[in-house]
C-alpha cells in the first residue's frame, strides 16, 4: 500500500504536467495579430470646371474732398457760424478771430506811409535842382516801399483770421463755442464733399493683372440686401506695400451714397476671364508651416500630395498644381488618414454636393 501511493505521487509530479501541456497545445488554436482596420472616408473624383477669376477685397468709403477746419492763427473767436450738417458754398466765411491789434497796426502803418509819401515828393523836388543827395532820397524811397510791404503783411495776418469754406460741401458737427480761443491745433468742425464718394481698398499684388486705370469693379455697400453697385477705378499706388505685399487701389462710385468712413466688400475680376479649373473644399486641404497637402486615393491607400492653390471662393479653392482631372481626392476623414494606410470609401460626391461652387 505504501510503494503504490510512492508510484502515485511519482506519476503525478512528472507525468501529469507533461500531459497537460501536451494537452493543452493541442487545444489552442492558432492565434493571428489582427491589422489595423481601414479608414472610412468619402471621395470626390477632380474634374475641370467653369472658374470665374473674381477676388474679394475690404474698402473703405471716403469723400470726395474731405478736410478740417483749423484756423491759421491763434486768438478768440469774435463770429461762428457752422451749419452743422448742411452744405455750405466755396468762399462762406464759417469763423471769425479777434484782428483787432491787427488792424491797428495797419492804420499805422498807412499815416506813417501817407506821411512818407509826402517826403518823398518834396525831396523829389529838390533831388531835381540838387538841392540833396541821391542818398537822401533813395532812404525816403526805401522807407515808403517798407511801410507799404508792412501793410500787407499785416493785411495778409488779417485774412488768416478769416476761417471761410475751402470748398461746397456739407458741414459736420461744430466742436467749439463762439469766444472760445483757438489755436492752429484746434479743429471747429469738418467739412466734406459728397458729390463723387471715393472707394479704397487693397488687392494683393499676385491680382495686379485684374486692375487698371478706367476698369470697373464691383461695390457691395449694404451687406444686409446683397445688392451691388458699379465703381470706377481712377488710380493705384505704384509701389506695393513693404509689408503686406499689397497694392492701394482707389475707385469712384458711380451711384450710391454710403457715409464716408463706412466698410464696403469690393468685388474685382475682368468679364470674359472666365477658366477651366479644379476646385476643392477648403476644409480638405492639409495646412502646413510650408506645403499645402491633400490626400489621393492610390490603389486603395491615402497617399499625401504637395498642391499650389490659386483663387479663393467662399468655400472652395482652386488647384493649380498637384492634382490632375481624374483624381480621387479624399474629402471626409482627412484627420484620420495615414500615409500608405488602407482607405475604404464610403460615397463619392460632387463638389455641388459639398458646398459653394460660385
């Protein structure tokens, strides 16, 4: 009894773990790492299409002749008549300043002159009989024409005091009262022509070609209707800005009458310009610090491609190298896309169906 639970405990111990593995491999079944499943994304397919070269640009609204009213020189203001907000012709006298010491001095200066005058006719006489010195006379005649020279530098002093509308145009709002003192600093108010409105507005300097002297562009003053109205293009700053790269261009509203100051859209491409192009949503497009990307469908897998872009629509943009008519462009699923990874299209759409084609 004892050597067979001696033969019991051998065979357990050495036996039963052999026959347990053996067992055990033979029961399991082949195990195999699972890849990565593909990325679901949906397609479009490139294809060339009507563009119309128009660029979106901001302007600004400004007058036709605009400028401050400042005096020329200091002193209180003796007259004040601005007509805040209502036109005013060329030459009305707006404002006047204190010239009274001016004025004296002018008085003076006209009984001393009338006294000189008076000396020169007698030493005339006598210069003709030799009865003085050409010296004489010639310092009598000096004198006179010196009072005559400070009469109407001080006269000229007097009409500075004169503040008088530069030009016919519509008042604005008054920002001094009558006896205030003023100096050159000092604005009373502004004055501004609104006959002809003028339209600035910058264009980087790539859409030169798309502006000249004499064209048209198109002006959008009230966002809320939408509606636009024409603008003539009267002249360009010839030196882009350092900065920006942008050029300064300015226009002339043909109809309309926004406020000075105000923001417009300015809508500017050549009639007839139209081209055949590859359009692609912006949001499909991988920005970098150097390149722009899109993803390619490339024998079932995401292949990255380097793109140059041209014009901007509100949510498409133009492809001009990088991408050929016939390729399989990635539009959903960009942000889980790897290089050379599996791709499985779910639908392939039309840029109709993916936003602005305009």
């Amino acid at each position: 009894m004892h050597r067979t639970r001696k033969l019991f405990t051998v065979f357990f111990y050495l036996i039963f773990p052999v026959i347990f593995w053996t067992a055990c491999k033979r029961k399991a079944p082949d195990q195999k790492p699972k890849g990565n499943p593909p990325t679901v994304v949906d397609v479009m397919v490139a294809s060339l299409q009507p563009v119309t070269n128009i660029v979106e640009a901001n302007g600004t609204v400004i007058a036709n002749e605009s400028v401050e009213l400042r005096p020329e020189v200091s002193g209180r203001l003796t007259y004040l008549n601005v007509p805040e907000g209502k036109k005013v012709a060329q030459g009305t006298v707006l404002a006047r300043i204190n010239s009274a010491d001016l004025e004296a001095q002018v008085q003076k200066s006209r009984v001393q002159l009338d006294l000189a005058e008076k000396t020169q006719q007698r030493l005339k006489q006598l210069l003709d009989v030799n009865g003085i010195n050409q010296s004489d006379y010639d310092a009598v005649v000096n004198q006179v024409n010196s009072l005559k020279a400070d009469i109407v530098y001080t006269q000229t002093l007097i009409d500075k005091t004169v503040i008088r509308a530069p030009f016919s145009g519509v008042v604005g709002l008054r920002q001094v009262s009558p006896g205030a003192y003023v100096s050159s600093t000092t604005v009373l108010a502004t004055i501004q022509q609104l006959g002809k409105l003028k339209i600035d507005f910058t264009l980087p300097e790539q859409y030169s070609e798309l502006v000249k002297i004499g064209g048209t562009v198109e002006v959008e003053v009230d966002a809320t209707s939408e509606a636009r109205q024409k603008a003539t293009i009267i002249a360009l700053e010839p030196q882009a800005n350092a900065q920006t790269r942008n050029l300064m261009i300015r226009a002339v509203l043909q109809d309309g009458a926004p406020n000075p100051g105000a923001f417009v859209k300015v809508y500017v491409g050549a009639s007839g310009n139209d081209k055949k192009a590859i359009m692609v949503p912006t949001n499909t497009i991988i920005q970098e610090d150097r390149n722009n990307q899109l993803i390619l469908v490339k024998k079932g897998k995401a292949t990255f491609v380097n793109i140059q872009t041209g014009v901007r629509s509100a949510n498409n943009v133009e492809v001009t190298k990088g991408v050929n008519a016939g390729d399989t462009i990635v539009v959903t699923g960009v942000l889980f896309a790897r290089p050379n990874t599996q791709l499985k299209i779910k639908s392939v759409k039309t840029l109709e169906q993916l936003g602005d084609t305009k």
